[in-house]
C-alpha cells in the first residue's frame, strides 16, 4: 500500500528557498508589529500576505471570540428564562449589533478575512 505524504507548506522542512527584498527601517518595523499582533513570525507573515492570504490580528479574534461566547450565554438565559428575559433580548441585540459592526470595520481595513 502506497501512502502518499502530505506537505505542509508551512513545515520548516519545505521552506529551503530565500526571498531578499530591501525595506526601509520604518517599513520594516511596520511589518514586525504587524506580525506579532497577529501571533506570527515576520517571514510567516510576509509569506502569508505576499501569498494573497489575509491575516487577522490575534486580539481581533480574541475579542470576536469573546462576543460569540457572551452572546451564546444571554441566549442561554433568555431560553432558559433567567434573568429577565426582556432585558438580555435588549444586551442580546446590542451585542450582536457590536460584533457585526466590529467585523465590518475589519473588512474595509482590508487586512483580515472573515
């Protein structure tokens, strides 16, 4: 039987080739902030976005993921009918107001993919 091995581009062992490019010293530190706000290395940055690859900052995510959650509680107590139901609808759809406006604003920045 004949296993075929998967490769991941990412894998350290398929990155042998180099790309040098010159930068000025303000662009440079632009993309390694950048790259730490998005929890990466520079070179896994750049690649990713020289690639055609859009990525999001990780606090971005965190907050995004923070409002799914806080949405999926008040939804919990308003099914389950605690507290007032009328007041977690109102929280509900201010939350869910927020986080799509939150998504809209990244999207016209053009740097994350949602």
């Amino acid at each position: 039987m004949n296993k075929t091995k998967k490769y991941d581009d990412d894998n350290k062992e398929n990155l042998r080739h180099n790309v040098n490019f010159r930068l000025t010293l303000s662009e440079k530190r632009q993309l390694e902030i950048n790259a730490r706000e998005a929890g990466v290395s520079l070179s896994k940055f750049i690649r990713k976005r020289v690639l055609g690859s859009q990525v999001a900052k990780n606090t971005d995510i965190l907050i995004l993921a923070e409002l799914s959650q806080l949405v999926s509680l008040l939804k919990k107590f308003y099914v389950e009918g605690t507290p007032s139901a009328s007041t977690i609808e109102v929280v509900i759809k201010d939350l869910q107001l927020t986080a799509k406006e939150i998504v809209e604003s990244a999207k016209r920045k053009k740097n994350y993919d949602f």
